[in-house]
C-alpha cells in the first residue's frame, strides 16, 4: 500500500526560489495539466506547481491518454519564460527527471527523444509541454511531468512490457516527496541556467539513447526513415535518409528499425 501523499514533507525539501513555493496538491484530479492551465490563466505566479496522487483523465503528447494509477508522480509546472527558451523546457524537464532519479536512488537512466526516461530500456517517465502565446511573447508555458513511482505497471495491459517504476526496478517502494522535490531543484536549476544561456543540451544529448541508430519517426502523417545522427540546440532531431540527405525533425514518435 503507498503512502498517503504529504504536500509538508514535499515543500520540507524544497531548496528552490521559486518553483514549487506555490504548490496545489489534490489526491485525485482529471488532469494536473487542465488545473495548471486554469490557475495559469488567471494570474498564477511562475514555478506555480499542481501535484496529484492520481489523474483520472491524464494525458500525454499528441493527445494520448496517460495511465495515471496510485503510486505515481503526476505534476505540472506553470512557468513564464521568454519566448526563445520554449523549446529548452522538454529538455529542462527530462534531464531534471533523469538527474534525480540518479541521485536519490541510483538508478541509471537514459533519455528517448523527443521526452521519455527510460531505465533498462523501459519508459520510467514522460514529459508535455504547451505554451500560451500573445503575439511574440509568452502568456504562459506548461510543462506536465509524470513518473512511475511505486506502482505495479505489470497490471497495465499494453503498457506493460514498454513501461516500468522506480518500485520495480529497485524492488521497493521510494518517497514520492523526496523524488518530487528532487525533480522541482533540479528544474529550477536546470531553468535558470538555460536562460543564463548555458548549454544544457549538451548534458541532454549525451544521454540520449536513440542517437547512432536506425529509426523511423512519425510526425503527423508523415514518416521518416533513417540514422539518428544528432540533435540541435533546439532538441530538433537531425536524420540521416538512405540516400544521404538530412532531415530536421521536431517532435514525434520514434521506434528502431
């Protein structure tokens, strides 16, 4: 059985400025992300976080439902950034996943692109980011975090054999407090220095798994088909076709060939 969620011990272990200084927890909530979209809107300070035991209505990218049970992290971070470091916050917010999982317990991950965590090869945690724009500028930005914690993800179905926990991996179950907050210094680090202009995504491609391989990636309704040889600044990734031509890819879904 897992613990009951304690907000206090989370705030506890907090070193931040800013993130998570504001933090709305609620045991169970349709989506993290819809109650951070509302406060958002109405004036929510940045580094606002929504926290939940569980998400009756969780979803990932492109639309996809995210299996939400008892035992996970399900979070969403409200932030304000300029308009040129959209594009870091997926990267922020892996390597932010990625560190802490490696200090608190030890385990070793390594990312998927565009925004899986992985550990043995199997999704530990994924990331959703969405951005409100007025003109040129930000109104807002979003980034959801889920991670499988102490939850059994053998009783999920499909999910089972592409997914894992900490709780599985290290054969016991972890403080959800104590990765959170781990997960909220380390983005808030991470944030500030991407705007100070260090090159966090240099860390980022260093850990991606899928670079040097064959792979197909489906974006929309196109395909593409080739050697991962890189990723930009940006975290576009840049494949290598058959015949030798490069293709510049932003987001979407990857799978070996």
């Amino acid at each position: 059985m897992t613990a009951r969620f304690s907000a206090k011990a989370l705030r506890e272990s907090l070193t931040t400025s800013f993130v998570g200084r504001r933090l709305e927890y609620r045991a169970a909530l349709g989506s993290t992300q819809e109650l951070a979209r509302e406060l958002a809107q109405t004036g929510a300070a940045e580094g606002t976080v929504v926290l939940a035991g569980r998400q009756t209505a969780g979803r990932g990218r492109l639309d996809r439902s995210w299996i939400s049970p008892s035992g996970g992290l399900y979070l969403t971070v409200v932030l304000r950034p300029p308009a040129k470091h959209l594009k870091a916050l997926v990267i922020i917010a892996a390597l932010a996943v990625a560190r802490a999982i490696e200090r608190l317990v030890g385990l070793q991950t390594t990312l998927k692109w565009p925004n899986d965590v992985l550990v043995a090869g199997r999704k530990l945690s994924g990331i959703l980011s969405e951005s409100e724009l007025v003109g040129e500028g930000v109104s807002y930005a979003l980034v959801g975090i889920g991670v499988n914690v102490n939850a059994d993800m053998t009783a999920y179905g499909e999910a089972a054999p592409q997914a894992t926990s900490v709780m599985t991996e290290l054969g016991r179950e972890v403080s959800r407090e104590g990765l959170a907050a781990a997960i909220l210094n380390e983005f808030e680090a991470l944030y500030l220095a991407a705007q100070a202009g260090e090159p966090i995504h240099e860390e980022w491609r260093a850990r991606l798994s899928t670079l040097g391989k064959q792979v197909q990636v489906r974006f929309g309704e196109q395909v593409e088909e080739g050697l991962a040889e890189d990723v930009d600044s940006d975290g576009n990734l840049v494949l290598r076709r058959a015949d030798g031509s490069p293709v510049t890819i932003a987001a979407g879904d990857v799978t070996l060939r």
